[in-house]
C-alpha cells in the first residue's frame, strides 16, 4: 500500500514539473514572436521625431532572397535577385502587406515621396536616401549599388491611408571581403564638395532622453560667407537620420528628425531626443541650388 501511494506521489510530481515545462516553454514561444511598435512624437520648436521597435524574420527563396520585416499592422518584405555585389546595380523590391498578408493599395504621399528608404551598412559607412518607385498592389522598387560588400540595414518608411507613418526595417548582404571601419571622425566642421558645414548641439554633453537641438551652420567653400541659395528638400529646409552604432541594427536605433521652422537662411536646426547611451551617427542632407549635400557627424550620448 505505501509503495502504490509513493508512485502515485512520484506520476503527480512529474506531471506538475512537465505542466511547468511545458508552461514556460510556451510563454518563451510568445516573448520570441511579440512584435511592438510605437511612434514617440517630441515637439520642441515645432519638430517631431519618430522612434520605434519590432522584430525581423528572414527567409530566402531560390535566387531570390526575400526578408520580412512585421509591425502591429503592416509587415515589408524586401526581395532581391541573385548575389549583390559591390558597385553593381541591383533591383530592391518591398512589398507592403498588412498584419493577415494581404497587399496595401492604398499610400498617402509625406515629405512629398510615398516611401523613403534608408540604406545603411551596419558599419555606418554608407549611407542612402532612396525613394521606391510605387507600382500598384503594394509594391515598391528601385534600382541601387552598394559601394562596399557587408551587411546592410534599410528602413523603409511608408503611410498606409489612413494610418500613422511606418516604419519597417529589413535586411540585406552584399558579397566580398569587408575591409574594418575607419576610425571615428569626431570633427564638428567639415567641407563637402563646395559647401563647409559647422555642427554644434546646444549642449556640449548629450544626454539620453534629454530634448537637443543639433544645429548645422552652412558656409560656402570659397568665399567662406553664409550660404545664400538653400532651397526646401522634401518640403522641409533639411532632412536629418541619425543611426546608434550597434552590432545588430534595429528599430530602435533608428531616429528621423524634422527641421525647426524661422531659423536664419544659412542655419539648419533639428529638435530630438537620444533615447538611450551610445555613438550615434547623424546624416544632415541639404538642397543648396539643387545640389543635395550630405553631411555626416558623431556624436557620444552619456547616461
């Protein structure tokens, strides 16, 4: 009798520890597939910047290689032909989708594109502003070259009508030997072709989750005196990414701000928030009599 009660005791210790097992390794199966995405608007001198997160699948197809990238309500998935290799062109298809799979027809134009892509190694090497051509049912397409083999992050930023401004990222590789990364150049004043752009924060020390204004001084090269012809991009007077420098880039490094309005001609200014401790690098593009310059600077965020 006490041997049957000891192997009923022992058949209900393991079902309770199974029932455990099991239990956890179904909450660790949710964690793994919960997608969040957010939109944090912070306003100083009428600007707005957007930060975001979510998880990325990947998946490949024959010589195609497709990526899906999933937020609450829509999902891309970026598609490529064959190997990219450096310097060649290549087509980058993304389909838009929403949460059940079916195409999105429907997109509202903001800063006068559909969609804007931003293509960057995860070095923080290179970078691109692209704008896929729209060719019904969801899809987008453009035609680019990768300078350098690597891995590369693009976040592809899109309105569905109706909805608020998304934001996917999804991922790419480029084949080759990838050389190291040059060296930080912590510089505030540099020349690009014939344009010298000055960056200065309003605080010398950058802290995380503390609103800044990052402001871009533009001068020409050869008479050093205030630009005089700097026209709108994109409907705005500048346009401004900034990326966290991270192993695996995410959404959630990922920040586009928006230029402040009545600043001086030659003056670019770009209100924000870094959301947590890092390098970050800025990429400030500016329409000066048609020619769009980029010019890149770091900065170092403390606690």
């Amino acid at each position: 009798m006490n041997r049957f009660i000891t192997a009923i005791a022992i058949v209900a210790t393991l079902s309770i520890v199974q029932g455990c097992t099991q239990l956890a390794q179904v909450k660790e199966k949710s964690a793994m597939t919960t997608t969040t995405h957010s939109n944090a608007a912070h306003a100083e001198e009428t600007n707005h910047s957007h930060t975001t997160t979510h998880m990325t699948n990947h998946g490949e197809h024959g010589d195609d290689h497709t990526n899906t990238s999933t937020s609450t309500s829509t999902q891309a998935k970026l598609t490529t032909t064959g190997v990219i290799t450096p310097n060649t062109p290549t087509i980058l298809q993304i389909d838009v989708q929403d949460s059940e799979g079916n195409a999105i027809a429907q997109f509202d134009q903001f800063q006068e594109q559909i969609m804007h892509l931003i293509a960057v190694s995860n070095d923080l090497q290179v970078f691109q502003h692209l704008h896929p051509i729209y060719k019904g049912n969801g899809r987008f397409q453009v035609e680019t070259q990768f300078p350098q083999s690597g891995n590369y992050t693009l976040f592809s930023g899109y309105q569905p009508t109706g909805q608020t401004e998304q934001v996917s990222v999804l991922k790419t590789q480029v084949a080759g030997n990838h050389s190291a990364a040059d060296d930080v150049n912590w510089s505030r004043t540099k020349t690009f072709n014939e344009t010298i752009v000055g960056f200065a924060p309003t605080q010398a020390t950058i802290r995380a989750g503390q609103e800044i204004v990052l402001r871009f001084n533009l001068q020409d090269a050869i008479s050093y005196q205030p630009i005089a012809d700097l026209q709108p991009y994109l409907s705005e007077k500048g346009h401004l990414v900034i990326v966290r420098q991270s192993s695996e880039l995410t959404r959630e490094n990922y920040i586009h701000a928006h230029a402040v309005h009545d600043t001086a001609a030659h003056q670019v200014h770009f209100a924000t928030r870094f959301p947590q401790p890092g390098k970050y690098k800025l990429w400030g593009q500016f329409n000066r009599g048609g020619e769009i310059i980029t010019a890149d600077f770091w900065v170092e965020v403390v606690p």
